[in-house]
C-alpha cells in the first residue's frame, strides 16, 4: 500500500472533523451558513464537470477510434453502459436512502429527543456518498492519473469540509458529546479513506469506470441538496459569491496540480 495513496484518503475524508464543532457553538448567523453551502456546491459542481467530462471524452474517443479503424463499437457501449450503470446507482442510491431515512428529518418531524439519531442518519448517508468518494481517488491513483487523484482529494476534502455543518444542524440547541461528535465524523468521513484504500487493489479500465461514475452520481445528488438548502437559507447574494468562490478555488487547486506534475 503505497504512503501517498493512504495521505489522499486522509485528506479527502478527515477535514469532515472541521466543521462538527459547530454543534456545541450558541449561535452560527444564516450568511455564514450560506456562504460555507455555496463554497462547498461551488467545488463539487467543479468536480462534476471535471470527471463527467474525463468520462466523457474517453467514450467519444472510443467511439471516433472504432469509426476511424473500421472496428467494432463493443469497447464504447461497454464503456457507455458500466457509466450509465455507475451514474445511475450512485444518484438513485442516495434518494433512496433519504427517501428510507431521512425524509422526517428534512420534514422538521423528529421530536428533539431524537436529536442525536437523525445526526448519525446523516453521517451514515454522508459515508455513503463519500465510499464512493474514496473508491474513485484510489482507482485514478492506481491507473497513475495522479492529477486527478489529487484533484479528487483536495476537492472532496474542501467539501467535507463544509459537511460536518450538515450532521451539525440537528444537533443544534441540544448538547452534545465530544464522543458523539467524533463517532459521528469517522462514521461519515472513514468510508472516504475505507474507499481509497480498497480501490487501489486492483487496477483495471471498467473498475475505474464505474467508481468515477459512481462518484459522479452521488455528486449530482448532493450538489441538488445542497442548492435546495441555499434556496432555503434566502441568501441570494451571499450563495452566488460562494459558488463562484467554491468553482474557482477548485479550478485554481487544478490549476495547481497541473503545474505540479
């Protein structure tokens, strides 16, 4: 297991622990709350785009390969269809799963004595999401796009950043443990560096397919939750400068990365 490989799923999965201090804080104002939202949208739109578009562009050359060659167009549904397979399993995962679980809490209909169990449904949604998060950063670290891996990395770190608020919220008004607080976070960030680790085993094209694109799913899923709840905060002008914020730091740190390598 190679040390940078075990760093990357650090780092994607442990900055989750900077935002769950926020439960034990009297009083957070709604445009620091909106502005940490966008900053956090703004980066997974950034990375939605990043790896739909690395999908993407491997089909079409697949597919301008088999045209150009006279050969057959099995490599490209194969491809086309393990990313519609992946996509579809990590959006539809998701709802599913909130459907199942946390639709009273999205309702305001848990008494407050639950307080405490709908954080922990949160948390376990969000391990969820970030497995798939962690999958995706060991299979591009493995196939050697190491700039993606990083991209992956520090992307999904700044936003896990920004999710500990989330397992936070119902917490709010209530004490709380430091031990709860610290179940709750390896709960939703551990399956980040769980995911790292077990996709680096194998390596393979179709593997690292449906990873990215499972990633991409839950992606898509989390970004439409996250503007739902900046719709709700009515901070129209505070959420526009974090999405732009949160877009450019992401392509900046791309930016970065490309220069690094």
């Amino acid at each position: 297991m190679q040390t940078e490989q075990l760093l990357l799923g650090l780092l994607a999965g442990g900055t989750i622990f900077l935002g769950l201090p926020i439960a034990r804080m009297r009083a957070v104002t709604v445009k620091t709350r909106a502005l940490l939202n966008a900053i956090s949208t703004g980066v997974l739109i950034f990375l939605l785009v990043e790896i739909t578009g690395h999908l993407l562009e491997e089909m079409e050359e697949l597919i301008e390969a088999a045209v150009e060659h006279g050969t057959s167009l099995a490599p490209a549904i194969q491809y086309g269809g393990l990313f519609a397979l992946g996509f579809s399993a990590g959006l539809l995962g998701l709802v599913y799963f909130e459907g199942r679980f946390l639709a009273s809490a999205k309702n305001g209909a848990v008494p407050k004595a639950k307080a405490e169990q709908v954080a922990m449904m949160i948390a376990i949604g969000l391990g969820l999401h970030n497995f798939s998060e962690g999958l995706a950063i060991g299979q591009g670290y493995m196939s050697g796009a190491l700039k993606l891996a990083w991209l992956l990395a520090v992307g999904f770190g700044l936003h896990n950043a920004t999710e500990g608020f989330g397992i936070a919220a119902p917490l709010s008004g209530h004490r709380v443990s430091w031990k709860f607080l610290g179940l709750a976070g390896l709960v939703a960030g551990g399956p980040t560096f769980l995911g790292a680790v077990l996709g680096g085993w194998w390596t393979n094209e179709p593997t690292e397919v449906l990873c990215l694109s499972l990633a991409s799913g839950t992606i898509l899923y989390i970004v439409g939750e996250l503007l739902h709840l900046g719709r709700q905060l009515k901070e129209e002008a505070v959420v526009g400068v974090g999405l732009l914020l949160g877009f450019f730091v992401a392509l900046l740190t791309d930016f970065l990365l490309i220069g690094a390598k």
